[in-house]
C-alpha cells in the first residue's frame, strides 16, 4: 500500500531511460508533483549516489506549491549518479499543524496531548543513542507534568521538532518507481573553443605532408587565439587502394595522400600513426606541448576502413561480401565511396566488434587523448554507441565525445540521448534573424538543454557553407561572434582564421580541399581575423556568463537584420549582451532593448555600460538604447553592463 | 541487439503508468518516433488487444515526417485495451529504393539482383503455404531469365512487393519497451445531460419525505428537459447519533431527517435504502421507469460512515479509536463533523476493508445502477480507488466513476488518472472569458483530454456559487449554456431550473439546504427556466458537434464580456458556434470572428446561419459578424454553419 504518488519528475528523459548531463560543480536540481490523498502534511527527500556508492545519501525536498517540491544535490566528481525520490506523510508535522489550529480556537486538546505523546513515544522506539535518550526524556517529562498548556509546550518545542523529523515514521512511504541517471562531466564539456587543424596541411613544404613536429610549431598561435582544444583529424595510415585523388577525384595520381577518412593500410590501422607525421612517440609529444600549453588534444574517431585496412585481411566477418566475393564499397546510391568499406556491426561477430571498437578509444585514452570527436555515428548502430560511452566513461570519466551527426533532426537528438557529450548542430547553415532565435531557443529552452551540448562550427572540412562563400570577410567575423557567444562551446576549421572561402561551383564544399591535397598555407595571409577572434575569445574567458549555455535570451532589436541577445552568470554578477548584424554586406542600425528590470536596475536609473571588443564605455539610462553595426568595422558588439555606484555627498559641509 | 528506438510515443501517461480513455466507437490514433542509424527503409507495426485478448493484432503505421509514425486501431468494445509498436528496418524496401535509384543512374544492377533473389529466398522460407509456393515460383522464375531487365521486372513487381511485406525479416526489430493501457468506456462517459435529485424532496407533503414513487413521478418532467442520468444523492438510512439539525445545526430536533451523507443506522448501511423512500424493490421500480424512459439512474457513492453505521460494530478495527476509548470523528480542524466517522484505509484490516466497498458497489450494479458519482474521494487513497475501479470494471466494463474532487489540481488529476471516468471540475467557479479560456483550453487540448472527462455542473447541494447567488435569472440561464455546450457532459442540481438563490450571508451554500431538512418545491414556480434548459438539450442531441469535447475551439470576440467558439463533428458535417454574454446584468454587443478558412468557406463565399435558439436564419458572407446579446432575451446565442448550395443555371435556355 503506498498511498503517495510520486510523479512529473523533472529532469526525466523518455521515463527515465536517458541521462541527463551536467557538469562538475553543478547542482542538479530535482522537482516531482507528490501527491496523497487528504490533507497530510508530507514530507519528502531526494535520493542520490554517485557510480560506486553502494548507499543512498538523501537531502530534504521542500514543498513549492500546488504539490510541486524540489531538492537539489552537488554533483561532485566525473562519472555517472543515480536519483530518486521517497516521500511519505509526516504524521507528527500533521499533528502539530492540527494542534495549532486547535489551539487557536480555544478548543480542548486533552486527547490530543496524549495521541501526541504516543507519536513521540513510538520515533523513540526507531530512534538509536543519544536521539532514543532524548526522545525517552521527553517522554518522562510529559508523563510528569499535569497541566495540558506544559504539555503542549513539550510537544511544540523546536528541539523535539527535529528529533521527530530526524526519526520519521516512513511506513506509509513511497520510493519513486525509477532511478534516474545524470552524466557529470567535467567543466569542458560545456565550455571550451576548438581548433580544428589538418596536421599534413601544418608545415611550409609544398607538396609534402607536414609532421607533428609541424604541428606543434603552430600551438603558440593556436594558443595566442584562445584556443583550448587542438582537434586533429584522423592521424592513422591512409588507405591504398582506390585512394581518392584532388576534389574528390575517383582516381588518385601517384603523389596523392588520399583522404584520412579511408583509414588503414599496410602501414597499420585505427591504432597506428601516418609514418608522414611521425610515430607514436611524436604523438605522445604533440599531446605534452599542448598540455603544457594548457590546451588539450582531441582526436577524429572515424569507424570506417580502407579495404586494405589491416582488419579486413584479419576479420572478413567484420565486413560485407558481395555475390561476386568482392567486399561492399560504402555508398549512398547511386554514389559510391570506393576508398572506404563499412563495418557490419550485426552478426555473431559483434561482441569482437564492439570490443575492438572500445580498445581503439582505450588505446588512444591511453596517449592522452580525452576528447574524441566521433565521424558520422548516425550510421552506426544507436546502442553502440549507449554501451561504447558508458564502457569508456565508467573508467575514464573525463572522456568527452563529440558527434558529428548533421543527419535527421531526431537521430542527432537520439544520439545525444545516448550518451554523446557534445553534438554538431544544424547552427552551420542557421543565418538570419528568426531562425537564429527559433533554433537556440530550441537547444538552451526545451528539453534539449537536458541532453545536448551544441558545439558550433561555422565550418569544417566538409562544409563551406554559402554564408562565408558569399559573404567576405565581415562573414566570417559575424559567424565566429554567434559560435562563441550564442553557444558556451564552439570551434573552427583551419582557414576560417584566413576567410578562406574559395569552394567548388554550386556546392558548400571546399575547392582543391586539403581532404584529398598536401597544402601549405600561409597564416598570416592578408584579410586574416586572427585579432577578431583573439578579441572575443578572451571576452569569453573573462566573462562567466558566456560560459554557460542554458542562459541565453533573445531581447527585442528592431531591424530584422539585428539579433540582441544576453546571457548572465549564474550568480547574476557578469551580465553580457550582445549586437549582431546578421547581413554581411551593409550596415544596419537598431533600437536595442535591454531587460532592465531582470537586473534589478530602475528605469530612472544609471547604469555601466563596456563595450568589450572596442573598450568603450557608456553610462546609460533606460531600456532603448540606439547601435548601428557596420559590417566593415563592427559588424557585432558586446556590452558588459554593471551598476553604477550613486553616492549622496553624505558627510557635513562646514 | 535492437538498433531500431522507439520513443516518444503518444498517448502515452507518465510513462505508461496510467491508461489513456476513449470511448466504444473510436479510433485510438497512436504515434511515436522511430528512429535507426543510416537511411533503411523502415516498417512499423501497431500492436493491439482488447481485455482477454492472447495474442496481439497489428496494424501497419505510415511515415509522417521527421521521423514520425502514425497507426490507429478500432475500439470495437468496452474493457481496456493494451498497445504497443513494433519497428525493424525493412530490407527489401531499402533494396528496392537504392536499386530504382541506380536504375535511374543507368547503374549496373546485376549484382543487385542477386542480392534482391536471395531477400526474396530468405523471405520464402519465413513464409508459409500459398505465399511461401507464390515466393518459390518467383525465384524460379528468376532463375530461368537471363536478361537484368526481366529480373528488374521480376522483382520490382507489386505482387511480390506486397508478399515480401507480408514476410518480413524482424530480426533486428525492436518492441516499444512498455505496453500501454486505454479504457474504452461507453459514450455515456462522454457524453450525457445529469439531472441530479434530492429523493426525499420531490413529494408535495410539507415536512415529511417523499418515497422513490414521488421521485418516478417527476422523471417525465426531467425526460422532457432533456436529461439521460438522474443521479440520487445518498438513498441510505441515515445515522441517528450526531444527527445535524437545519443548517449544519450542531444538534438536529426530533422531526428533522439529517444529512444523507450520514451513512448508516440501525437500519442499515450503504447496502440499505432509507425506509422513508422505500424498500429495495420500491428502488428497482424507480431504476425500471428510467429505463423505460431511456434514461438511467447515478448513485451517490459516500465512503463515510454514522458513528451507529452497522459496519462500527461490526468492524471496530475499521475505524480510528482516541485514547479514551472514543471513536474518532471526521474533521477539518478546527471543523468538527460529528455526525460522520471515516474508515481507516490502512492496516491489517485492508484487504477486507477493501472488498467491502468494491462489494457495496457491485450490490448496486446488481440492482441495475451503472453510474456512480464518488463523493469526496480525494480523503481516500488514490490506489484504493485505482484497485477498485478495476475491479469492478472487469466484471462490468459498461461502469461509469465520476470523481467529486473539488480539490488540489494535481490531486483532482491524479484520481482522474486512476481510473475516474470522469471528474467535477474548477468550472464552477470559471466565470469570465479569460479564466473560461484558459480553463477549458487546458481541459480539452493540453494532456489533459487524454484522461480527464469533465463532468460540469453550476451548482451542487454544496455549492451555490456567487455568480448564480447575484446574477439572477440570466446568470443561470448563462452557466446552462456555458456548461452544456463547452463540455459534452455536464449536470444541474434540482433548483437550478427554479434559479434558486438563496444563499447563508457570506456563504457559497444554500439557505435552509434540503441537506438538512424536508423540503417540498414547486417545480413550476416564476422564473423558471425550464424551456431554456429543454431547448439547449434538444440542441445538444440534435448536433452530434456538441457531443464531443476535444473539439472545442474558442475564437474572437472584440468585447470581453462576449464569450465565442465553436465545435465541429468529427466528420465536419455538423459545425456549431456560441457566443455567450458573460455579464449577467447588462447587454453587450461583439463583432465575431468565424474561421471561415478552416469550414473550407472562402471569403467570398455565401454560408447559411440558423440561429437555433430562436430559429431565426441568415446568409451570410465574410469572416466578421456582429451580435448583440441581452441577458434578459438572448444571453447567448448558438449558431449552426451549413454551405450555401450555390448553382448556376447549368441547363441551356430555349
């Protein structure tokens, strides 16, 4: 019989079969409806253990209205907690509430007293030590007193109030039906920039791959930017057979690298490096400068192989055959990627398969790598992924996936929901005014904010979007202000820094692209944004309030070319708005409308205003306040707004 | 492994814990994301079975969009029904479609093929009988041809198209992890006009109670206004000890009958009639004459007890003693209720506390009731009424609940939620636009309208709301048509029809309440409304649009006293509007705002309008028009669409 009924629990993912995610520092927040019969008053506490407590630990929920409580617990350390919920009526709370209202009416309590002191005496029956003694006392005190108003005292005092709710009468409780699950990351789960670099386009060699030791000659610029995470696309050996020549080319010439993302040769495969860039050990540096430079390395895990991977010759099974006994190419009818052959993850093979898949991670774990951005996982089986991540989180929680998923909006969403910590999101080709909003509403408002961390890229190797082509270099500067600041984690694509936005005709993909080429480029070249993107990386990292997702709001601005948004710190001490103007070719002016009573500031009242890429400062009044945004020289602006400090001469004058 | 997620589904409450309701008749349309890796073709089946049902049926879901799957199935009787979906990827379709688009491609195919002839051999051997020897000839058919274009042919035939549907491969199919539960009850649920009578006041003898042969002579009368249930307060002997005198009056005199809700005596208890109404058989009679009449009887359903109750005696443990030895009485405190003991739900008494009640409830159902109104239920436990209902529905699936909870919302919900038909609702004290807006917004299209039946009544034995206490006559007449025509079932308490009025000073209860003494009305009396009530009944019946309740809509009317929205039948034949004058003082006039474009009515177009209050008919054009609206003639108006059949002269002229 459990005649509390716990429900509306939030957060909750699809009745409990997802984790939500957090990060370490956080308190999650728990509410639920609890609901009884009558008129009991109710008690109720959330539950909660982190991976490897075998105990629950339990802090009170306090009651918000209309049946609606909530609790909040810290989340600690990395790795995955449970929680739950139990609620039961407290019949000594309900007594006391029933007492006093009695006692304001004037009516006789004789009877009362005495039901009361058999609560008492039954908690002093659960009670262990010095609460047992306690209650006990009370107990004796009661049976020698004679008058009901001494009694009642005994009975109200603050003191035994605690015992009693420290020792609570929890048969008629009930436990919620589900234990729900929370992923605790770390902090740069949800905040970080990243650079995305093509390690054999790194060195000054024309025609000849660059190596690592290239590599890390760039990580003092990568660093100067404001970068925390150096992502390398797949660094393994590259595929000889059917190799893909410049632009995609079905045939590669004999000096062609052919594309990283046909992983496998003769040279090794998902667990050995491209001899071009160095060995193993070469890696292992890279990984140490970076990490003396306090950034970190994330690397491409792309599950797919070239057909002279060595995996093909060891494990046929792992693979489809066809008819004729040749192996199926990847394809997409009627296109055919004849460089790469998929894995069949179905099969009696699977659980080999699986694990094989784990150890490449673990292996890579093993170098130092803790970021993983994950190629095409939406044509990989769902719950491999769910039993991948859990596999390499339960012993390395600090390992962060990043799927690459522009596929269907519901499978990148499922995707997220089965584990990955961050997502690729459609934000790539989200442009303009209304979209913008709509979109980021969706991912900071609704239930994605549960799940899905966006990291916006405004490209990346395979994607030259029409904005940037068209655009010019103001695009460029518009789209790395919305990917820092509208999301807390975001990154870039080498050449973003260069505006380089050369692409083949009639398509959003690069020209002469570096996927199928050796390149050299030079990263001082003319138009370069490197100072841009310095400017606003630092704003990021001085400003709390960029550092978060869930805090972004759209404020009305009132052109439709200008998007004015704000995001506040947690503790609400570093509040920052931001300007845009979305179109790249003329300059746009707009009324900006600050939410001045969100602050706590009067509308009669002055307040602080920095612009943070400029310098400037303004004392303002009032909520309207007038920009105008000139693609060319400001094509955004970003306020930090305090208070000002208004002091009456407060001493006398002689 | 099970690569297919099925999520999201709906109707699906608090994750399945509770069962959706509909009604003998309808179409439960279920819908969910499906969701796989990669780009296969996919099938999906709805699965389905009635109470008592071994094995599943299926029916096949469509694609939607983004995803999305729809499938329904017919809801051919009363009882639950269980469903769940089952998805896998479907590989000959995906085979058919990348094969037409190589095809397209002028592609080779011959390779294809053969994968195609071994889909279709694997099929053959799933299948049986006919099918199987149908797939047999096929391949063998395929095996004589040696042209690609016969074998394209072959297996791109619709015949084998529809015979390898039938045959699918499910072995990486995935069932929706929960079954999920609908009560299909009868159309009463939904749909009905309550009359609700004081038994013992429709004599004509001043002090003394009328007998269930008075109550059968005022049926014709409630026929002829247009009602389907007459619902009976309490028919049981009433407690003696603690009897409540005139007007709650602590103490009752010797000529005064006390409250009906004051179960049980000497004389009986919740299985007894009161011997002043008459016998047991007297009852039947009165159940008889209201079938007859196509009209049935609702039963008061009081889980309370008089402290001289049999069961007290009978079943000391039942009840809550004091530390005196005294029984405890019901209370509210300070509020005392003397007159009423309650039974303790919980304790070792409970299994056969339990089967009491649900066998005090099958007594009535064997005396031919079929509707019981639960009074109070939100003081007993909510898996108590969960248990019973059940109970009592699987033996008697044609049993209707309706839930008196004028109490928390959630609580309200909750008890709705386990298994009440239907419930009383905050209506009664929903007066002006935008409270009436929002509330019956939230009744009918928020999640709601899955489980919640709102059963509205403008006043009850408890409650004379103010606005009927100051309104006067058009007061009622408005809170006639705002509770028959904005929920499909609704209730009046006797009085109403007479606009009885008078209230306790300061009260929202009745002055001299029949609660509490023998009363004799005149049923004629000045100012009764009982034409309006007949007419707006006729108009229920007569417009299969009012008997439906999801399919409220509400639309615009430019003055904030004026009330207007409209119901159209599922087949959209019949369209019915109501514009209602809220304030019951003064007359107002709005401009209404059809939806013309949702009639399929362009603007141009010529509609016809009868008014069916008054009869009055019009043609109209164009979205906007204006009504003036009295509350002494015409406090509301109800509108009935029809086209306007236009025709040009299509014969030739001599």
């Amino acid at each position: 019989m459990h005649p509390v009924i716990i429900q509306n629990v939030t957060p909750e993912l699809n009745g409990g079969r997802y984790p939500v995610k957090r990060e370490v520092g956080d308190a999650l927040v728990v509410e639920a409806d609890i609901v009884k019969e009558g008129h009991d008053i109710m008690a109720a506490v959330l539950k909660y253990r982190a991976a490897g407590e075998d105990a629950w630990r339990e802090t009170p929920m306090r009651f918000l209205e209309n049946d609606r409580w909530r609790g909040e617990f810290p989340l600690e350390r990395m790795g995955r907690y449970r929680y739950t919920i139990e609620a039961w009526p407290d019949a000594f709370e309900s007594w006391r509430h029933d007492l006093e209202k009695r006692l304001d009416a004037e009516q006789a309590v004789t009877l009362e007293l005495t039901e009361g002191r058999e609560l008492v005496a039954l908690a002093a029956e659960r009670a262990e030590g010095a609460e047992r003694r306690q209650l006990q006392q009370a107990l004796a005190r009661f049976d020698e007193m004679s008058e009901d108003a001494d009694r009642v005292d005994l009975l109200l005092a603050p003191t035994l109030r605690r015992l009693m709710a420290r020792n609570p009468d929890r048969r008629l409780a009930s436990v919620y039906e589900k234990e729900l699950e929370a992923i605790v990351d770390r902090v740069a789960a949800r905040y970080a920039a990243w650079y995305e670099m093509f390690p054999r386009s790194q060195g000054t060699v024309e025609g000849r791959s660059a190596t690592f030791k290239d590599c890390e000659r760039r990580l003092p610029e990568v660093k100067a930017m404001g970068f925390d995470v150096v992502y390398l696309v797949p660094i393994h050996p590259i595929g000889k057979i059917n190799r893909k020549g410049p632009n995609n080319a079905p045939v590669a010439g004999p000096g062609d690298p052919g594309s990283p993302y046909a992983i496998g040769s003769d040279e090794g495969g998902h667990k050995a490096v491209h001899p071009e860039l160095g060995t193993l050990e070469d890696f292992r540096n890279f990984v140490a400068r970076c990490q003396e430079m306090d950034m970190e390395v994330a690397l491409d895990f792309a599950i797919q192989c070239a057909p002279d991977h060595p995996y093909v010759q060891a494990h046929p099974d792992w693979f489809k055959w066809r008819p004729d006994g040749s192996i199926k190419y990847a394809e997409n009818p009627p296109k055919k990627y004849q460089d790469i052959v998929p894995v069949q993850f179905y099969g009696p093979h699977q659980d080999e398969l699986w694990r094989e898949w784990r150890d490449v991670v673990l292996f890579w774990v093993g170098q130092g790598v803790k970021i993983f951005r994950v190629d095409n996982p939406h044509t990989k089986p769902i719950p491999f992924w769910e039993w991948l991540i859990r596999e390499v989180q339960e012993a390395h929680p600090d390992v962060v996936f990043l799927s690459e998923a522009f596929t269907r909006p519901k499978l990148l969403q499922t995707l997220a929901k089965a584990g990955f910590s961050q997502s690729y999101t459609y934000f790539t080709w989200r442009n303009f005014k209304q979209e913008l909003t709509d979109y980021l509403t969706e991912l900071t408002q609704s239930e994605c904010k549960e799940y899905l961390r966006p990291n916006f890229f405004p490209n990346t190797p395979d994607i030259l979007p029409a904005y940037l082509q068209t655009g010019g270099r103001p695009a460029f500067m518009i789209r790395l202000v919305l990917a820092a600041t509208l999301s807390s984690v975001y990154g870039i694509y080498n050449g973003f820094e260069l505006c380089e936005a050369a692409a083949l005709p009639g398509k959003e993909e690069y020209l002469d692209s570096e996927k199928f080429e050796y390149k050299v480029w030079d990263w001082d070249r003319e138009g370069h944004i490197k100072d841009w993107i310095t400017a606003v990386n630092r704003i990021r990292q001085e400003n709390p309030a960029l550092q978060e997702l869930e805090n972004l709001r759209f404020h009305p601005a009132d052109d439709d070319n200008v998007l004015f948004y704000g995001k506040a710190s947690l503790d609400g001490d570093n509040r920052i708005f931001v300007a845009v103007n979305l179109d790249p070719f003329e300059p746009h002016q707009a009324v900006l409308d600050f939410p001045l009573e969100e602050m706590g500031i009067r509308p009669n009242q002055t307040f602080q205003v920095e612009e943070l890429l400029s310098g400037r400062k303004h004392l303002w009044r009032g909520r309207r306040h007038s920009v105008d945004l000139d693609p060319q020289s400001n094509p955004a602006e970003i306020y930090r707004i305090r208070g000002w400090m208004h002091r009456d001469y407060v001493e006398t004058c002689y």
